[in-house]
C-alpha cells in the first residue's frame, strides 16, 4: 500500500448520512483529527447538491443506503457535474454490487461503516489526494461481481470497453493495463522505463480521453475488455 499523503491543508469534508447517530459518531471520530474538517452534515441525497454548492468541501462520505435519494443516485448525479468533489461511499458489505455501481458512478472507494477511525481518516486523506482507497482483495470481488452477467451482456461489454481503449495510444494502453493489474506509478515506472511524473501525466490523459473519475474505473474498464491474463488482477493495490 502507498504510504499515507503527507500532512497539507486539513480536507474538507462533508458527511451524508440518514442516521443522526452515525453521523454524530462520524463527526466525533473524525472531527478531532487536524487534518480533517468537518464542514457540514446532510440526511439524505436530495441535499446533497445545494451543500456542495455552499460549503465546497474537497470530500464526501456518503451512505449508500438513505431514504430519498439514496447514496448511489446522489452520488452519479455529483461526480457528473464538473470540479465534483471526491466521494467515499459508506456501506456495510465489501462486496455488496451497489459499491460497483457506485465505483463506476465515480465514487473513489469505499469504507466499511465499522472501520477503525484511523482508517477512515486515512481513506479521507488518500481520496483527497487523487488515491483510490480499495484493497487489492476488494478490487478482484468487484470485478469479478462486474464480469457477472448473461453471456450477450459480458460480450456486450467487453466489446464496448475494447472500442474505449482503442481510443488510447500505444504506450497509454501500456499504463492502463498497468493500473488493471493494481501497479502503483512508482512500479509502472520502473517496469516500463518511464519517469513517475510521466507515468502521472499517462494516468491523466487515459483518464481525460476515456472521461473516467479514477485508477478504479480505469482497471474496470480494463477488466471489461479482457486484457488481463488469468492471475494478473489484484496483484498491487489501486
């Protein structure tokens, strides 16, 4: 696992939960941390957008499950506006298939509700700082709950993620097979001959020109299309 992004400007965070008392543990775990601040707390996914609007948190730790709106929707209708915040998804299963679909909703990870605070704390900071916060167990359960599905359905799908990555020039193919297979940049660097900085740049044009949020959906989309060989996937942690 990467080590924990160094100690900036305190992340801005905002927490959306139905239970008061969740979010009341959330705040008291969370909020005596100093590189955490809380700035605001909703109930339900239909406050999510006028809250991200007036307190612009860098954050959002979000329950999936809430009446209303729930976490899934809030979260597809957010991450598709632009400058979005990052969203960390709370539920109670790993591998329930809502966190997949909230993964590819453009949600940066996910937390379990009963995670030690220092955890939580450090999955708040990595997303902030552009790292998805899934383990390399939890990432081949939710690949191998998306390659799921009718046969038609799996070929369907991985004829459309071939076309995207058809998009990608060579040595950016290189990268995303990369990341599918969970190398952190320091070991695609060193595995392809290429500077980090470089291998950062990769990261950012694959997900400009595929109109991906993160190193998840790239190693999804990478899945989908079949381009890993059997034992590669969740070698390294995304």
């Amino acid at each position: 696992m990467n080590a924990t992004p160094s100690p900036g400007p305190p992340v801005r965070l905002l927490i959306v939960d139905d239970d008061p008392l969740v979010r009341a543990g959330l705040t008291l775990m969370l909020g005596g941390d100093e590189g955490i601040d809380i700035v605001g707390e909703g109930s339900d996914g239909n406050e999510v957008a006028e809250l991200v609007e007036r307190l612009r948190p860098d954050v959002v730790l979000m329950d999936i499950r809430m009446p209303g709106m729930d976490g899934l929707t809030a979260t597809e209708k957010l991450r598709s506006r632009p400058g979005a915040p990052e969203v960390v998804v709370l539920t109670t299963f790993h591998a329930d298939e809502q966190v997949l679909r909230a993964i590819r909703a453009g949600a940066a990870g996910f937390v379990l509700k009963d995670t030690p605070p220092a955890r939580i704390v450090d999955s708040v900071r990595r997303v902030a700082a552009g790292d998805p916060v899934l383990s390399p167990a939890v990432t081949r359960q939710l690949m191998d709950r998306a390659a799921g599905g009718a046969h038609d359905e799996r070929a369907n799908r991985a004829d459309r993620a071939r076309r995207r990555f058809g998009q990608l020039a060579e040595r950016e193919q290189e990268v995303a097979v990369a990341v599918g297979r969970g190398s952190s940049n320091a070991e695609i660097a060193g595995s392809l001959y290429l500077s980090v900085a470089t291998v950062k740049a990769h990261v950012s044009r694959i997900l400009a020109k595929l109109e991906l949020n993160n190193r998840v959906q790239i190693a999804l989309l990478v899945h989908d299309a079949g381009l890993l060989d059997p034992g590669d996937e969740g070698e390294g942690d995304l």
